[in-house]
C-alpha cells in the first residue's frame, strides 16, 4: 500500500458524526473555532486531532496559569504575529466571556507597542475595537483622515 492510499484509509476510519462531535467539543473547550479548524474536520481529521492535542495541552489544560492569563497572552502573541483579526478578535471574545475587562484586554494588546512595533499592534487594537465596540474622541479642528492604521483599512 502506497502512502496516499494508507493516509486515504487512515481518515476515513472517522464517521461524519465522529468529527461533527469533535469540533463541537472544540467549541464547547475553546469558546471558537476556526474556519480552518471546520475544513481540516473534514479532509484531514488526522492532523486537526494532533495540532488540538497541542492546544489543549499548552492552552486549554488547566496547569499553573489560569485561562484568563493564557487569554491575555495568547491575545497578545497574536498581535504580535499580526494574525487575523478574526482570529485576534475570537480570542477577545472568549477573553470577556471568561470576565476580562476590555481595559485588561488593551493592556495585553498595548505590551505589544515596544517590542513588535506600531504597525503590530495597530492590527491587534483594531481588532480589539470591533470587537468591544470603542470609539473615539474626534478632533475639533481640521485634520487629515489617517484611518485606522490596519491593512484593511489602508487606501
């Protein structure tokens, strides 16, 4: 038997009703999924099983850390790796489901200033601002419209 036709075998062993249940579980862990998190579910069970077992053992298994600190850094490492800001913004979430303030969660995104930069950390505020719905203080007097400073927002 060939590789392909081995790794072929390998992930149908799981029933469509198997990896429904594991990315239910996933949600019910994490509080999200992500969209790749729903694909690698169906066409690859196999490797999703394995980076989730990596997760859940730096992330979600309760060690010495409680989740709301691993929150605040995971949000912060995010920023700084410039993920998405979906991606940013899931973890925002379940960081104010679990009762961090958006103050606390600013904080973690503003440790990010002198170590990854502005541009990093423009990414993370932006996402943090949708997410919790801030808003600012607009100048009085003439000035040139600077958006926000994401990618998606640059002309």
């Amino acid at each position: 038997m060939t590789f392909p036709e081995c790794r072929k075998e390998r992930t149908q062993m799981a029933t469509r009703e198997e990896k429904q249940a594991y990315i239910d579980e996933m949600v019910r862990k994490r509080g999200y999924v992500l969209d790749y998190h729903k694909v690698m579910a169906a066409h690859d069970y196999e490797v999703l099983q394995a980076a989730n077992g990596l997760v859940n053992a730096a992330y979600l298994k309760q060690r010495r850390l409680d989740r709301k600190t691993k929150e605040l850094i995971f949000i912060t490492s995010l920023t700084v790796m410039r993920a998405s800001k979906g991606h940013i913004q899931s973890h925002i979430q379940v960081a104010l489901d679990l009762g961090l303030s958006k103050e606390e969660i600013l904080e973690a995104i503003e440790i990010a200033l002198p170590e990854a930069g502005v541009v990093a950390f423009q990414e993370g505020f932006e996402a943090w601002r949708e997410a919790v719905g801030a808003e600012g203080i607009e100048p009085t007097v003439a000035a040139h419209q600077g958006g926000s400073g994401s990618e998606d927002n640059q002309d």
